[in-house]
C-alpha cells in the first residue's frame, strides 16, 4: 500500500436486476497499427493460487487489453516467505507502465462485497493495486462465470483505474463500478471490455 494515499477506487458486485442491456460494452480496438503500447506487471499471489488458475486468469486480463490495443508483461514476484530465487525484476521501481498488483485472501477494511481496491494519490496517479481472493471466489460460486475468468476481469479493472486515474469508472463495461447481472453475462462470454474511448485514452497515457 502506497503511503499518503488519498483516493482509492473500489470494485463491488451488485445484485440488483438492471433492464438495460449493455450491447456496446464489449467494443474492441479496431484500428490497424503495428505496434501496441505495454505494460508490465509485477504480480504478487499472497493466496498462492494453484499454476493454473494464476495463468488463466492472467490470459484472460491479457485477453481484454490486447482487445484494447494494449500488450502485457507479467512478472511474477515472490511474497514474503516464498522459497525459491526471487525475479531481480520485481525490484524494479514502478512507474506509469510498470505496475504493482498483489492478490491478497481478503480485504481487511473493506465490506465482502468490495472486489479490488487501486491506490491513487491526490494527483490521481498510482501504482499499487490490490485484488480480494474471497470475494471473487464468492462470486463465481454465486454467478458461475468462471473462477479464473472472474479473478481476470478484477485484475482488468484495477489495473485499469492506475492507467486511466481518477474517474476512471464508466457506467457500462469492465470499467463499471458495480457489477450487475447484466456485466455478469458479459464476463461469462469474454465480452466485458474497456470502451473504445477507454482504450484509446490508455493507449494514449501509455506511449506518453
């Protein structure tokens, strides 16, 4: 956790029925280019996931920003108490494209109901991430969306909110802060996404 922070955003899950149906919340980069901008994430797993599902979900937030125009690479970094030789990498000082995300059993101060948090300073900059194991296995076994697919998205959106900053939240798509049945249905077919809008304002971010 970032000391000073002063703003941070929280994802949560809704159970409340929405009527509208978000048809163009899925909407990838369609432009032609021979180079996308990246990012590189120092991944921290305090759960210690099994192999498969860390590399699952890691696909699937790979998925949704490469549909963004975006490429990722992931470092995976050894928390305290982990045996075996540490990547020198995750010594690397973040910056704006090379992020810090920690997969953490669950949130201390926050309610059941909050999924990840990103910690932003008062410029609206950051970071650090953090993602909620607990809550986002409580969801799938509620939703049945898929374990890996749900952590995925979660880790989408965090990462997302310490690219674009403050008031990065949409009222349709990953970047939604309350996730109804509606961006259920979405993640479940792989078609949560960021806006074309998103996209293109990260893209930007990124090759700045």
């Amino acid at each position: 956790m970032v000391e000073g922070v002063n703003a941070m955003s929280r994802l949560r899950f809704s159970g409340l029925l929405v009527i509208i149906t978000l048809s163009h919340a899925g909407i990838g980069w369609s432009q032609t280019s021979t180079a996308s901008p990246g990012i590189t994430i120092a991944l921290y797993d305090d759960v210690q996931l099994s192999p498969r599902l860390l590399a699952d979900a890691k696909d699937e937030a790979t998925r949704i920003y490469q549909k963004a125009g975006i490429s990722i690479w992931w470092i995976i970094c050894k928390s305290s108490g982990r045996i075996g030789q540490p990547d020198l990498r995750c010594q690397d000082p973040p910056s704006a494209t090379r992020l810090n995300l920690r997969i953490v059993p669950r949130a201390q101060t926050f309610s059941d109901g909050i999924f990840g948090v990103a910690f932003l300073s008062s410029e609206g900059s950051g970071a650090y991430s953090d993602v909620f194991y607990d809550s986002v296995e409580k969801l799938d076994r509620d939703w049945h969306v898929g374990l890996a697919r749900v952590l995925g998205h979660v880790i989408a959106h965090e990462l997302g909110h310490l690219i674009l900053g403050s008031n990065a939240h949409s009222r349709q798509g990953v970047m939604c802060p309350r996730w109804h049945r509606d961006e259920l249905h979405l993640a479940s077919r792989g078609a949560l996404l960021f806006s074309v809008e998103q996209a293109r304002l990260m893209r930007k971010r990124l090759d700045r």
